[in-house]
C-alpha cells in the first residue's frame, strides 16, 4: 500500500470514529428521556412571520408519560396568548385573549384527534426530535452556542422542484453533551439555494424526574367561561345582498371610521392578520407600481388578532395603503370572519355586494374599475 493510502486512512479514521461517538450522543440522550416519566422544560420559539419580522413566544412544557387513547403522555403547555392541556385522556384549548375555554367532548377529540396528536407542542419536543424511529439524524461537527460547545446534528426534511422553484429543508438539533439534553433546534429553508426562512427554538430548564402522579393537573382560570368545542357558537359568513353592519372604531392613527361617515363609496374591507401569507400576497398586490385602487373605494384594513406594536412594524417592511383598524374583534364576528384574508365590498347604499373568502386575484385586479 502506497504511503498516500496510509496517509489517507490515517486521517479518515478519527473522523469516522469521531462521528461514531457523536452518534452515542443522541443515543443516550434519548435513553435520558426513556428512563424518566416526567419532564418539564422551558422553549423560546423565534419564528419569522411572512415580512420577515421575528416572532418571539416562550412556552412552559410538561409531560408525563401515560398510556393514553390518543398518545403516550399527557402533556400541557402554557404562553401569553393561550394554553393547551390533554391530561387523563381530556383535552382543552384556554384562550387567554376571549377568556374562554374550549373543552373537547369525546367525539371531539376523535374528530380533531390531529390536534392532539400532531400539536406543535409534540412536533417540537425533545421527546419527538430523539426518537431514533422517528428521525435519522447525522452528525455535522461541534460547534458555540452561547459561549458552550453544542453537537450539531442534521437530517433533510425536504428537497424538491415546485413551479420550478428548488425548494431545500434541513433540519438541524444542538446537544449539550455534558447534560445529554436538547439545548436548540433549527429549521432552514433554502429557495433557489437562498435561505429564506430559519426558525430556531431554545430549550432550558429541564427537569427529569421518575413519578407516580396519575396524571397532570390543569387549573385553568376560575373566572374564565368554559363551552364545549362542538358546541362552541360557529361563525356563519355575512352574505351578498344584505345590510352591512354599523360600526365606528379608531384607526391606528387615531381617526374614527364610522359606516354613517363612509356611505355614497364603495368600502372594501380587508380582514387580515399578519401571520398569513396570503394576506400579504394581497398586499404586494395592492402595493404594485400599476395597482390603484378605483376612486369609488375607500379601503379599510382590519385585523382582529395583532396588538398595535405588531402591526406598525409589520407596516414597516409591508406597506398597508388603507387605513388600519386594529383589535377589530367585534367587526370581525359581526362579518362572520373565521378566515384570513377575507374581503367584503359594501355598496354606496350599505348592502354587501361581494364576500371573497381567502386571497383571489382576479377579485383583487376588478377592484381598479369599479
């Protein structure tokens, strides 16, 4: 054998074994998690929103594995907005913003059993990110997070042509050898081989512990109302050819819009929320050099779920050309939105004229001729 040969073998061979070392790592990591019933953890989730503005949640996690109908644990989570809680085969959604809770009924939780299931709250979880029949992850090299030395490990989640678009999805874990324990995950979109999105969640403040309990306790809010989600009232879209609601609420900038102010035009009615990307297809749209608006619209932007802050930095990288009504929660039910975007055009005479449920071109487009 050529002394190149053994040259070559010579430095290959730390790093294979290195490599093979690193995958006892997710090994035992996943181990770590088998031989406890109880874990709880902290998660920071940083997700970039369609303008590329980034959205921050902290999540408060806990599971504790239980041979349930529809999964292995029982798990809750909390954060700012809502929480959800499947414990002792129950399932509840608690949105913090109505102060409402929607329990599951048992035909409920067959029907929507994806949501149990196939909830972010597993999806992300160190308990599905381990689990070697579910993942076949490799190992990239050592690397720094926050001054700490991290195993990086990564798996391709997608990699594909769609309209002629090379679409490319990887999937990359951070492990804390010392602890064996999940520190970071990321998800790296590439189109065109260009990032154009990477979502990265933190973990921290573990605790691993053997258990006894029967199940996990929820104690929601006391003063909050409890309805069935089957039996939750349904919004039913307003139709064409009736009366619009009145309304008067203050637009971002302060000025009230009124209906009784705006009749004589045609009002459209743009129902949008920043985390859509069909709305922000409808306002690249809108925003086009070669787009105006017919001088007989008056054009309104209504979003019900975004706080002030939100939208004015979203308006920032987006420009909105309408005048924007936040916390319009009450016009949106009044409307009967339950999607986003949906458009209503009002008649100068106050009669709905056209309901669009989602994002259409060809509606936009007629807008400049009306």
């Amino acid at each position: 054998m050529k002394k190149l040969d053994y040259l070559l073998i010579s430095i290959l061979f730390p790093l294979i074994l290195s490599s093979v070392e690193k995958e006892d790592i997710l090994k035992q990591a996943w181990e770590k998690i088998q031989r406890v019933d109880y874990i709880s953890y902290t998660s920071i989730r940083y997700w970039p929103n369609p303008a590329g503005i980034i959205d921050t949640t902290q999540q408060e996690t806990a599971f504790l594995r239980k041979d349930r109908t529809y999964f292995s644990y029982d798990y809750i989570t909390k954060q700012a907005a809502y929480d959800v809680a499947y414990s002792n085969n129950r399932y509840m959604m608690v949105d913090h913003g109505d102060s409402i809770i929607s329990a599951y009924s048992k035909e409920d939780m067959e029907k929507y059993q994806r949501r149990i299931v196939e909830s972010t709250t597993i999806m992300f979880s160190p308990i599905t990110f381990l689990d070697p029949e579910e993942n076949s992850w490799q190992y990239v090299q050592d690397t720094v997070l926050e001054n700490k030395v991290r195993q990086q490990f990564y798996q391709v989640e997608m990699d594909t042509v769609i309209e002629g678009n090379a679409i490319y999805v990887e999937q990359h874990i951070f492990l804390d050898e010392s602890s064996s324990l999940l520190t970071e995950f990321e998800r790296r979109a590439y189109n065109q081989n260009q990032l154009s999105q990477k979502i990265s969640i933190q973990y921290s403040n573990y605790t691993l512990e053997k258990s006894d309990q029967e199940y996990l306790v929820y104690n929601p809010p006391t003063d909050y109302v409890t309805r069935i989600y089957g039996e939750r009232k349904k919004l039913t879209l307003i139709g064409e050819d009736t009366v619009a609601p009145a309304f008067s609420l203050p637009d971002l900038e302060g000025n009230q819009i009124a209906t009784e102010k705006l009749t004589g035009k045609y009002v459209l009615l743009d129902f949008s929320v920043i985390n859509c990307g069909w709305c922000k297809k409808a306002l690249d749209q809108f925003n086009q050099e070669d787009f105006k608006l017919s001088e007989n619209i008056v054009g309104l932007y209504l979003n019900p779920d975004d706080d002030p802050e939100q939208i004015k930095n979203y308006q920032e990288k987006i420009p909105i050309p309408f005048s924007v009504i936040d916390n319009a929660v009450s016009i949106s039910r009044a409307f009967g939105i339950s999607a986003f975007p949906s458009f209503v055009l009002i008649d100068p005479e106050g009669d709905i004229e056209k309901v669009v449920e989602g994002y259409d071109e060809d509606f936009t487009k007629s807008l400049q001729s009306l």
